[in-house]
C-alpha cells in the first residue's frame, strides 16, 4: 500500500510517498513562492519503488493539496511540466508568475 503525506518545513516542502515493505521515499519538493503559489522543484522515485506509479500519485495528491487549499503551481520539475503540457485540463492550478493569487 502506499502513503502519501506533506511535510512543510518553513518555505520548503515535500510530498512524501511510502510504500509497506520498502525503505525508499519518492518525494516531490516544493517551495513557497508568495501568497498561493508553490514551485514544483523536483519528483524523485528511487529505483525499489519505479513501475508502481509513484510519481503519478505524488502529482495527483499535489494536485488534490492545490485545489483544496486554493493555491497554484509553478512546474519547474520536468516530470511536472511534462504532465501539466499532457493535461490542459490541469489549467487552473498551474501559473508561471510567483506571487499571483489563484
């Protein structure tokens, strides 16, 4: 089964995916960037956790945070750019401009 919780520590943030039986984390860091709007940094999924969707469901839980807390993204992260290019429907949680309210 895999977990995924959110770990803020000031600007800085991740969220973090933990599967049974494996010591791995995958992550997808953050930072604050102004009022309602985090920067996607980075997707890391180690080796022991790739071909189970890991990094998929760490960009839906994100996805879930922004909508439901009313911020939005900035895809830095290629993986994150690449899913947001794959999906136009994603629109309104995405800006490319720091600071802007959703």
């Amino acid at each position: 089964m895999t977990t995924i919780t959110k770990e803020e520590d000031g600007r800085h943030g991740r969220y973090v995916a933990r599967i049974d039986g494996i010591a791995a984390e995958g992550e997808i860091t953050f930072t604050h960037r102004g009022p309602g709007v985090i920067s996607a940094d980075h997707t890391g999924v180690p080796d022991a956790m790739g071909g189970k969707g890991v990094a998929k469901a760490l960009l839906d839980f994100m996805l879930e945070d922004a909508r439901a807390n009313s911020f939005r993204i900035i895809p830095i992260c290629p993986f994150v750019r690449g899913q947001y290019a794959r999906h136009p429907e994603w629109s309104d949680l995405f800006t490319t401009k720091p600071g802007e309210d959703p």
